[in-house]
C-alpha cells in the first residue's frame, strides 16, 4: 500500500470517529422551532356530553333514552349527570296485585275482565365516574374501561288499565266496580333513586359508550330494580 492510501485511509477512520462522537450529542440538541411549534400542547379533555339509549328490564323489557354530561375533576374521577326517561318500570309483584283486581271482577260481576299497568319514569341522577383520562385531546385514547356511581330522583307514573266485558276502563274509573286501586298501583310518585355500572369507552373526540347500569328506586310498598343495557355516542371539548 503506498503512502497516499494510508493517508487517505487514515482520513477515513478519522471522520467515520468524529461521526460518532458527535452523533449522540447531535441527537440531544433539540430541533429548530418551526411555525406553531410554541404553542402549548393540547390539555386533556375537561369535559362531554353525550346521548344514552338502550334496553331496560323489570318485569318486562323497554326502552331508555337520555342525555349525560361529563366533567372531569381530577386524574381518572369525572362527575357525572344523567337524566332521560324509561318506558316501564313495574315490577311483577305489582302486576300480580293488579291481576287480582281483574279477577275480582270477574267473580263478583261474572264478566270477562283484564287489567294492565305501564309505569313509565323520568329520571335525574348525578355520580362519579372512576375512569382513565386517555390522551390528550386530538389524539387516539383507544379503549378506556370505567366504573360509575350515582345517585338522584326518579318520577314514576303508575298507569293501570282494565278492559271489562269489552270496555276499556282507567284505574280510576274501577271505582264503580267498587275497585279502589292505592298509590302503589295509581298516581305520580318522586321517589330515591341510586345505582351504579361499568362499562367501556372507545375513541377519543368522538366516543362510543358500550355499558351496563343498574338503578335502584325506593318505589311505594317495595323497591323497584331497574337493569339497564346502554349504548351512548359523546363528544369530548
């Protein structure tokens, strides 16, 4: 090898040790700012709102719809409002009780007789939701489970029916049977209501709420258990 190829070798290994002394130190110098780099990063959202549907069981299946707010307060606890409405809230005691009547009527008066009640219920309740911040706002969360408790009023309208010998008949009207139907079967009532569930979360600005509630109501005469399957579509600001 002759003189001019060491020295041009030695020029090699030279710069190829200069490239990696500098390289790490190259890679901790921060790059230049460019437009819009200065601005502050995007906070975690504060807070949604959404729309909720789904099922409801007691004694028989219905329908729920609502709205529900949420505001975050802290790391991974939200506060939580929730109102909508339940199409039937009564239970299978109740029902029984009403079929007595029916069947009173049919024996004291020898006519055929049915009866039915539907209890539709609004309701207001508010909690907190025990669940994970995601990312900040603009960026995929994926999936966040979470856990809720809550706590409110539910209005619950007793409305019972009968049909006798053909003719349709209110609760009310049954009074010229001699049937008088009491508060626990009749009337508007504003009871305690509180509940909890579970459920998941997916996405981010625009969220999918797949989860499970159940609502416990201090009715008149006994409690009503209201078990709830829910789907709700939010928008986090």
């Amino acid at each position: 090898m002759n003189r001019s190829s060491v020295t041009r070798l030695q020029q090699i290994i030279a710069a190829c040790v200069l490239t990696m002394i500098a390289a790490p130190a190259a890679a901790q110098v921060p790059p230049a700012s460019g437009p819009g780099d200065d601005e502050p990063r995007a906070p975690y959202s504060r807070w949604s709102l959404g729309v909720v549907s789904g099922a409801q069981d007691v004694s028989r299946t219905g329908i729920t719809a609502g709205g529900a707010i949420s505001v975050r307060l802290r790391t991974f606890v939200h506060l939580a409002i929730e109102s909508g409405r339940m199409s039937d809230v009564v239970t299978s005691s109740r029902r029984t009780e009403l079929d007595s009547y029916a069947a009173y009527l049919r024996d004291a008066y020898r006519v055929p007789a049915t009866a039915e009640i539907e209890g539709p219920t609004l309701y207001g309740l508010a909690g907190l939701t025990f669940m994970p911040d995601g990312k900040p706002a603009g960026e995929s969360s994926g999936i966040r489970p979470y856990i809720t408790v809550t706590a409110g009023v539910a209005r619950v309208e007793y409305k019972p029916a009968f049909v006798v010998d053909g003719q349709p008949i209110s609760g009310a009207g049954a009074l010229v049977y001699n049937v008088a139907i009491g508060r626990d079967l009749m009337g508007t009532t504003n009871r305690f209501a509180y509940g909890g569930g579970a459920g998941i979360v997916f996405g981010d600005t625009w969220s999918l709420d797949l989860g499970a509630r159940i609502l416990r109501i201090h009715t008149t005469d006994h409690p009503t258990t209201v078990k709830r399957l829910v789907i709700g579509l939010g928008r986090r600001f």
